[in-house]
C-alpha cells in the first residue's frame, strides 16, 4: 500500500516523500512506513532462495526517499587497560531524528558501521577521533580488524570490553544518550543503509 503521508522509514529512518514509498502492517498490527529500499529487500527476503549476506543495494537511491540523513557519531570515554588514562573510543551511528517505532543503533563491533563512522569523522575534520582507529591484529578474533585504540599508547581496546561498556551505559540510560555525541553528520542514504541492511551484527534495539 502506497504511503498518503510523509514519514521516516521505520526500518533506517530515511525520510519518505508522500507516496513515496509504501506502508506494511508490523507483527503487532500497527502500520509503518517502507522506503523504497528497504521495500525491495523485504520482498527479496520472501524469495526462497534469498542470502542476507549477498543483499545488493540499488545503485543510486531510489525515488521517494531523501538522499541523504543525519546521523550522530556516537563514542564512549574510558580508562585505557594499559596506561590508565582517558580515551575516547567510537561506538556507534544512530539517527538524529529516528522514525516512529526506529530500534537500531548499529555499533563498531560491526567493521562495516565503524568503516563508516570513521569516513563520517574524517569528512567533517575530525582526524584527532580518528587517528587512534587502526587495522589491528585481534588475537580474540584471530583476525586484522579496524578498532578503537589509545590516543595516548596506542594500546588496543578491543571490540569485547569496548562494547561491554558500550552495551551498559545505553541499558542505563535507556537509550542512546548514555554515549557521546561526537558529532552530527549528513550521510549519504545508500552508504547508510548498506549498514542497516549487513548482515554482521552489532545492533543494539533501543
């Protein structure tokens, strides 16, 4: 069913035009709004031989939604395990105006959200929140990561620990802002939701 009104797509808070895009019924019976995107995948998703770890995004957004959305870069203070001094560690993306019945920020441990926060801090000239943010050797993981390093040792934070904390301090405060606000970004719609729709984990329902 085509949308008669405006609204935020409930599934990555892009804004959608006035029949631009479609409305679906939830699981609890209420109404909510579809981009056009996110409409294509629901209905690849209904295919049988459908894999969310190959979801092809269209090239270019598609008609009906906004280009582009704001996005806060959101990052957590914490002592170094090593030299004991404070750090500033990035910890996620949400957006800065959620859509009715919104639940997703997408955190770092997911390399493609932190690919992404770290491209959204350097666009703006935020290099001194990037630089500690390295390709490191993970012994948990057993594989080369981007992660969260000490601005003052360099030592690695680790996605584990980091996230721990992430996790409680967004519990505590019953949301996202129990994390830092680092800075408020224009992002492109695809490159967001390519991190909506990845398939790597890393979203805490909020």
């Amino acid at each position: 069913m085509e949308n008669r009104f405006a609204g935020g797509c409930t599934l990555c808070s892009v804004w959608v035009a006035a029949h631009g895009g479609f409305l679906q019924r939830s699981e609890s019976g209420t109404w909510e709004v579809r981009c056009p995107t996110c409409r294509h995948i629901d209905e690849l998703a209904e295919a049988g031989d459908f894999d969310p770890d190959k979801i092809a995004l269209p090239a270019s957004p598609l008609p009906g939604a906004a280009p582009v959305l704001h996005l806060r870069v959101l990052g957590l203070n914490r002592s170094c395990w090593k030299c004991g001094r404070a750090t500033t560690c990035i910890a996620g993306l949400y957006p800065t105006r959620p859509a009715r019945g919104y639940c997703g920020l997408f955190t770092t441990e997911n390399p493609r959200t932190m690919e992404l926060a770290v491209h959204l801090l350097e666009r703006n000239g935020r290099t001194d929140l990037t630089a500690p943010v390295k390709s490191r050797y993970s012994r948990a993981m057993r594989e080369r990561q981007l992660t969260n390093g000490c601005r003052h040792c360099d030592a690695l934070q680790g996605n584990f620990p980091v996230q721990e904390e992430v996790f409680g301090q967004v519990v505590a405060a019953g949301g996202p802002d129990g994390l830092d606000t680092l800075l408020v970004a224009e992002c492109p719609t695809l490159e967001w939701q390519a991190v909506v729709h990845d398939n790597g984990g890393g979203v805490i329902a909020v």
